[in-house]
C-alpha cells in the first residue's frame, strides 16, 4: 500500500522534504502567492504524511535505523571501521516517532492557518522558509542520533525560530524579542557544543548510542550534565531561564507561536534524552530527579502567578505555557528520581512518566490551539489587549468554540486531553510526595481562574459598538483550529487508546538505555 | 575613500575572488571548503563598499543575483544529495566515488600529496554551499551596510 521507496527513506524524507521545500520557495514566491500557498501546504502535507508512516513503522516494528551515505540504511556500522558507528545515523525510536507525531500534527494545522492569518503580510515567502526551517529543524533534532547532528538542527531551529519571530516588525518591538531569543539560543547552543566537545574528548565518539554506551559517569560528564540541562531546560522555557518566553511567544506571528510550543518542547525532548538515554542509572538519579522536579515546580508556580495580571492575551499564554512545561518536568522528574528501583516505579514511577510524556502531546494541541484562537482574534479586531476586548462571542462562534476547549483542555477539566495527562501525574506525584500533588492541583486551579477571565473579557459581554461589524475567522484559520480541536477531544475521551499505543512505548523507550544501545551497536 | 584605495580595490577583488574560489574547489582535500571560500569571497564584497559608496556598489552587484546565488546552491546541495535516490540508494550517498571520469578517480591507499578530481559528491557539495554563502554572506553584508550615512562634502572630496 505504502511505496516501498518512502517506506524505506522516511526517516531522510522527513528532513529532505521541508528543506527541498524552504529552498524553492522563494523562487515559487516569485510566481504568484497562490502557487507559493499551494506549495506550502503540499509540502507540509506530503512531510506530516510521511512522518505518520515513519511513526507507524517505529510503533510496528520498533526501533528505525538510518544511516546517511551508507550503502544501505541500516547498516550503523562500516565493515571496516572496527565497531564504531562513523556516519550520521537518524535513531528513530518510539520516543522520537512520538514527538514527530506532534510536530506533523501541530506543523500541518499552523501552516493551514498560517495560509490565511498571515496573507495580508508582505515577503511571505520568507516567512515560509523559515517556517519549512523550523519544521526541518524540529524533526531533526528529534529523530537524530547523532549528537553533533542534534547541535546543528538545534541551531538552524533556533536561527530560523528567531528569523520569525522578528518576521512582523511591529516598531522594533518583535525584533527585540528576537535579539533576546537569539541570544540566549547561540549560549545555550555554545553551552550545548562544549558538553559535544566533552563526550568527543573522552568517548571518541559523538554517536548518541556509542556516548550512552561508554558512558562512565566521571566528574567531566557530570559538567557536561549541568551545561546540557542548563541549555536545554532554558531553550523549552523552564524557570529560571523562561525570561525569553513571553517575549517570543507574544510577538511572532501566531501560526509560528504555535509552532514555536513543539520547538520548545523539542528541546524538552533532548533533555530528557540526555538524562535517560545518555546517563541513566549513571547518575545519583534521586539527586538530578529533584533538580528537575524543583525545576518543574518552579516553572508550574511562577508561570501561572505571572499569567495572571498580564493583560496582553498572547503574553498571558505565553506564561501559561512556561507553567505547563513544568508538569511534563515535574512527571518526568519524578520518574527519574525513582529510576532503578524497579518495585517504585511500577508502582507509580512509570505513570508519572507516561503523564509526562503525555503532557507533551497535549500540551502541544491545546496550547497550540489557543495560540492559534488569539492569533485570529487578533486577525479581525487588531489588538491583543484584553481590556479592548470584548463581547466578540456574539460574531466569532466557531473561535470561542475552540477557545472554550483549549481553555478547559490546559485547566484540565475532564473529558479533555488535558486532564487525562494531569491525572495520571496527579495520581503518580502523590504517592511519591503528596505536597507536590497538592501544588500541581493548586496550579491547575489557578489556571482555570485565569482562564475564565480571559473568556469573559474576550467573548462575553454586550457586543462593543467599535466590533459590530467583526466576522468570523477565514475557513483555513478555522481548519486548523479544528484540527487541533477535535484531536484534543477525541485524546480526551480515549486517553488509555493513546497511552498504550502511542505514549507507554515511547517512555519504555527512554528509560531502556540498554535497548536503544543495542539497536544502534547491534547488540554489543 | 581616495583614489589610491579605489585602485588597490580594483586590483585586490579578482585576487580575493580567485582565492575564495580556490579554497571552494580544494576544499574536499585541504583546510577549508564551500562555507570558508564563499565567506572569503563576500570578504571582497565588503571590500568594494568600503572603497566605493553602497549606491554605486549596488548598481554592480544585483541584490537579486545574490538571492539567486542563495537558491541555486542550496538546491545544488539537497538536489546532489536527492539525486543519490535515484540510483536506489540512501540519502547522501557518494555515488561519483571511485567511479572514475571529473570527480571520482580511486584514492590510492596511504600518504599521498592529494589529488584533485578525487572525492565524488563532496566537491559538488562544497561547489554548492561555496556558491550559497558567496550569495548569502554578500547579502548580509548588503543589509549590513546599507545603513551607512554618507557625509556629502567628504564625497566630493574624494571623487
């Protein structure tokens, strides 16, 4: 049914096929708007397929290899190089094929939005190139094996991401907040070239699987550990290092913003990465557990008690979404600190993983989903003000629709995806420590307080005489936002369908060090 | 600037052109390659603007020549690398090594003082991504440069 020659290729496909797509745009541009639009969409179309064949392959037959330049991709190991993987290899395991799951659902309903939301804009086919980047970039750092491979794509995601955030100049404005993206990403990405430079020192090898493999846990690893979450948990916005966020987040485009949450969270993915594939039981795993739940609590409390007196709607979920992260840290950590000891974590730490892990999925649609309300609100009225908001419920139906369940799905009220995810931490978290519960609770609740105050100044009320004549958003806007939102209910009311197919495979995955080395060394 | 900078301008730019693009060409046998050589050639962009004006620089070098510069060679890189699909290969693969003709003559194992048509792909490559940050790094430069004010009585002076 599938060719054979995608079925094979599909890791490389996923990469070639937005950066064949960026590089052509321009001169399509050049053309007529219409076939720049048709392009687009094709190739993040043809890509998002082609990442849920990749995605089905992994969760059939496990694990993916593909080796660049080899003479056939699964061949990890040159017949002459003595056992060390040389070339570049794309490591597609059921954590990564997860994560591209979401950047193909996220990346294909942002660009349909996008189509419309930015079309009164000039010099969009740039803009499109450098989203066809990030989408490139995003897949490829998750799917690579590679960890100075991991380094590039970081880069060409952060130089793309900041490009677009200063996409829509706004008086210097946006392109403030792109300096301070910009910066911060080359530090951490310098941070991140030197903990490379550490393992490569030590372990000749830059291979994530022959790193993992020779792992020794001396004190250089350990710097490289600090420098590696330093950089990582400040590029998916984790407090203290979230400064950036609000920043970014409110001024790009929002169709970007949208993507911009799965870019965060691609970094989210090499930390953990990182702490489960490259160290595991190497590290005083209680220790570095508190560290990032310390971190995730940081971010859960200091995220929502910033969201709460913003006023600008995008900024708001911006802080939101710094809040959020911090129960994916929080599960994941929790995870970690209870590693090895095999009785714990069936108990709860493998729950608390997969409410993590799951969190991921759900964060990126409804937080996308939002972003995406705010972005058309702002489409037809012009401001992102709250307080010059107000009874647009009456003219815009279908966005306060999605706003609603985006708004419930991230305070986790029930039959959305959101409290499926938050749940199984809650539960998890208080057998582990039944203060942390109570503050994840707390944060919720005071999630769902902001929340319906952005409603109400947004939607409800007397229609405002300056917004009589608002319309509802264009139809591509609204495609993609139904995308999003009929995923997050349908994630909703089959979480356990979700978990046991698509997220419990991916946390087995990262906590199996062992199975990941085999699959590259073959076994050695 | 003065006279005397123009003409050493003039002279200097076809040198620091033909060295870029040596480094470009060499670069799969010695230090350097595309990225090196096309940044050394932008350096002679940088060059002309700083002895000329920017508006008389921008008459000889078309900004849409260097955005064409920009397409061309990153379609060179991913279209050499495509190609490799076409002989039912993986992605990247050197299919010019070692097949003799331009680019693939064998490697003989062992110290040897390099020779040229050797390398397969990867001199394609580096032609490719020498011609992209010759056209990339130029426009930057540009950009950079475009901002420039001119004192008007200097100009006079000086042509």
């Amino acid at each position: 049914m599938i060719p054979d020659f995608i079925w094979t290729n599909a890791p490389a496909l996923l990469v070639a096929i937005p950066l064949l797509g960026a590089f052509l745009c321009p001169i399509i541009g050049k053309i007529s708007p219409r076939a720049r639009n048709v392009w687009v969409g094709g190739i993040m179309l043809v890509t998002a397929i082609v990442a849920l064949i990749l995605a089905y392959r992994v969760f059939t037959d496990g694990t993916v290899l593909y080796t660049f330049g080899a003479a056939v991709p699964g061949l990890s190991i040159p017949l002459d190089s003595g056992g060390i993987p040389i070339r570049i290899i794309f490591t597609v395991d059921a954590m990564s094929a997860f994560m591209d799951i979401i950047c193909a659902i996220v990346g294909f309903s942002a660009i349909l939005y996008s189509l419309a939301s930015e079309s009164r804009n000039s010099g969009l086919e740039m803009y499109y190139t450098l989203f066809l980047l990030m989408v490139a970039g995003v897949f490829g750092m998750v799917s690579t094996g590679d960890f100075f491979n991991f380094f590039v794509f970081l880069e060409i995601l952060s130089m793309a991401s900041a490009g677009i955030i200063a996409y829509r100049v706004d008086g210097g404005v946006a392109v403030e907040a792109a300096i301070k993206y910009f910066v911060l990403s080359s530090v951490g990405a310098i941070f991140v070239l030197f903990a490379i430079g550490i393992y490569y020192g030590q372990y000749d090898a830059l291979n994530m699987a022959m790193i993992a493999y020779r792992m020794q846990g001396s004190s250089l690893d350990m710097i490289a550990l600090v420098m590696l979450v330093a950089a990582l948990a400040m590029k998916c916005g984790a407090v203290p290092m979230h400064f950036w966020t609000p920043d970014a987040y409110s001024m790009a485009p929002s169709s970007a913003t949208a993507f911009l949450v799965v870019a965060s969270q691609a970094s989210l993915y090499g930390l953990f990465r990182v702490l489960f594939t490259f160290y595991n039981l190497t590290l005083n795993a209680v220790t570095v557990g508190w560290i990032i739940i310390i971190l995730g609590i940081l971010s859960m409390v200091v995220g929502v008690t910033m969201a709460i007196p913003q006023k600008d709607v995008k900024r708001l979920m911006a802080y939101h979404a710094v809040s959020q992260t911090g129960y994916m840290l929080l599960g994941i950590g929790v995870g970690l600190a209870v590693l090895g000891n095999q009785p714990l974590m069936e108990s709860f730490g493998y729950m608390a993983m997969n409410g993590g892990v799951f969190h991921i999925l759900n964060h990126a649609l409804y937080k996308g989903l939002l972003f995406l309300t705010a972005g058309a609100i702002f489409y037809r009225i012009g401001t992102r003000n709250l307080n010059k908001m107000g009874g647009l419920g009456h003219n815009m139906k279908w966005t306060m629709v999605f706003f609603i369940i985006g708004a419930l799905a991230i305070a986790g009220i029930p039959p959305l995806n959101g409290f499926a995810s938050k749940l199984m931490i809650y539960e998890s978290v208080f057998i582990f420590n039944p203060i942390l519960a109570i503050i994840a609770m707390v944060v919720s609740i005071l999630t769902l307080a902001s929340f319906v105050k952005v409603f109400h100044s947004i939607f409800m009320g007397p229609k405002l005489p300056e917004y009589a004549e608002v319309k509802e958003a264009p139809l591509p806007m609204l495609l993609g936002m139904g995308i999003l939102a009929s995923l997050a209910v349908i994630f909703g009311l089959f979480p356990d369908i979700v978990v046991t197919t698509l997220v419990s495979p991916a946390v087995h995955a990262l906590t199996d060090q062992a199975a990941y080395i085999a699959s590259v060394l073959g076994g050695a | 600037m003065s006279k005397l900078v123009r003409f050493a301008a003039d002279i200097l730019y076809p040198v620091v052109l033909i060295f870029g693009l040596y480094i470009v060409a060499h670069g799969h046998i010695t230090p350097g390659g595309g990225f090196q050589g096309g940044a050394v050639i932008a350096t002679g962009v940088a060059l002309v603007i700083v002895a000329y004006s920017y508006k008389e620089v921008i008459g000889w070098i078309g900004k849409g020549g260097l955005m064409a510069r920009e397409v061309i060679g990153l379609m060179g890189f991913i279209g050499v690398a495509l190609f490799a699909f076409l002989f039912g290969m993986p992605f990247f693969y050197n299919y010019l090594a070692g097949q003799g003709g331009l680019f693939g003559v064998p490697v003989a194992f062992g110290p040897n003082p390099g020779e040229l048509n050797t390398g397969g792909t990867v001199p394609l490559m580096n032609f490719a991504v020498g011609i992209e940050v010759w056209g990339g790094l130029s426009l930057v430069i540009l950009y950079l440069l475009s901002g420039l004010i001119e004192k008007k009585d200097q100009e006079e002076e000086g042509s």
